[in-house]
C-alpha cells in the first residue's frame, strides 16, 4: 500500500502577502507526513522587472520571457522568493530544501514553438520530471520546494509556469505515493465571477472545462491552472483541489476530477 504525499502550489498574491504566506505554512508545516512546496512569485517578478525598466507581457496567463526577463525570474524564482520560503519553513522545523528543475536534473524540459504566431521566448514546456530523484529526498526526510525554472540539458535555463510545475512533480510521484495536489490561492476555488453574488464550482471535469471557458467563466492565469490539474489527474494522480490557501488539508475547495 503506497504511503501519501500531498503537493502544495502556492501563487504569487499569497507569497506577496506576509500575513497569507505566514499562515499558509504554518498549515503547511502542520501536514503530517510527507509533503512538497511549489511556488510561484510572478507578481514580484513583474514588480522587480519594472524597477529595472523591463516590461512584462503576458498572453493567456503565460509570461513572455525574453533574454532580459529570463535573468529577472531566474534571480526571483531561483533566489529571492525559493530561499526565503526555504528559511522559513526551516524556522517551522521542515526540513526544506530549495530546488529548479535544473538541480539534480530534476525537471528537464525544450523551449516551447511558436503557438499561434506568439513566441514566448524562454519558456519551457515540460519533457519529464525525476520522481525517483524526489522520493529519494522525501524518503530521506526532506520537503523539496519548487520553483518555477526548469532547464533543456543543453544549458539553458527556461522559465516555466508553477501550475506545470506542480503538476509534472505529482505525476511524477504518482507511481511511488498516493498524491493529493492543491492548488492555493486567494479564492475560496474556482468561482462563478468575481462579485459578492459569486458562487463556488464544487466539480470541474473536462468536459464542464470546455463549458466554462467558452461562456468566459473561466479566463485568464485559471486557464492553464486547471488544464494543468486535468492533465494530473488523467496521469494518475489521486486528487486535485483548488483551494484559498488557508484551505490546504485537500477537502474544501472546487475538485478537478
């Protein structure tokens, strides 16, 4: 009987927040057993990039990384936001270790064609993750914390989106643990809008997917996000839940079955 693992993807607005991203892993460093953190930090790249006079464009959620915008999240992702959640989980008594994908080879992946005439630059679409390099670790007693940078073995380092991220790491974990994969974010789940009178969607399959984006229900960053999580559960995956990020345990939230 396989042991359980629980992946936790927390986004930028939580990280951006000390109040959310204090509580967050709290909770986080709460879970029993084993556990993996990946995050993103693309608000404070867009922030720190614009200090630096460099513009963000973004199309359908994805960042367009050129050369100069490849150097930012590398300092970003790769430092600033993955240390500093690695010193505080240590504070919290978890044995946390920072990762990219190019680190032990562990999330290797090519730089993404051109989609519809759009080049995204140094964006990297996901060949494989190591699971049998992140059991080793988990089983050794170490929380691995993701970011968002993976790499093409020819030396590049390609900037890659967190939901992927997470995703690619729960299917690669899927053979060795029973996986549960949250999404954390702002929101209570995948909402019916953005008022008061906004509802949350309790169940997403693909094809009520389809439904939502088309009736513009789902757009934007939430796109990719849920493509992401269909794309886990159909690899084996026990469970997805997007949730709000004081919600990360996996039972409240819209389940992506």
């Amino acid at each position: 009987m396989k042991t359980s693992v629980i992946i936790v993807k927390v986004g930028g607005a939580v990280v951006e927040d000390d109040q959310q991203l204090h509580a967050l892993l709290a909770r986080f460093s709460a879970i029993p057993g084993h556990k993996v953190l990946v995050h993103g930090g693309g608000r404070r790249a867009t922030k720190i990039a614009a200090a630096l006079g460099i513009e963000s464009k973004m199309v359908g959620g994805r960042r367009i990384t050129d050369a100069p915008m490849l150097e930012v999240v590398t300092m970003v992702y790769g430092g600033l936001v993955n240390k500093n959640l690695v010193a505080l989980l240590q504070a919290q008594g978890v044995n946390a270790l920072g990762l990219t994908g190019a680190d032990i080879d562990v999330i290797r992946s090519h730089r993404r064609p051109l989609r519809d005439g759009i080049d995204f630059g140094f964006v990297g679409d996901v060949d494989h993750a190591d699971g049998t390099m992140l059991h080793t670790l988990i089983e050794a007693g170490i929380t691995p914390v993701m970011a968002p940078l993976t790499h093409d073995g020819q030396g590049h380092i390609l900037n890659t989106n967190a939901d992927t991220i997470a995703s690619s790491v729960a299917v690669a974990l899927a053979p060795f643990y029973d996986v549960t994969l949250v999404y954390a974010f702002e929101q209570p789940g995948v909402m019916t809008g953005t008022g008061p009178d906004a509802e949350l969607i309790p169940t997403i399959t693909a094809d009520s997917f389809k439904t939502l984006v088309a009736d513009g229900t789902i757009s934007g960053g939430m796109i990719p996000k849920i493509e992401n999580a269909l794309a886990a559960v159909d690899r084996g995956v026990k469970k997805v839940v997007i949730t709000k990020a004081d919600a990360i345990d996996g039972t409240q939230g819209t389940m992506v079955v």
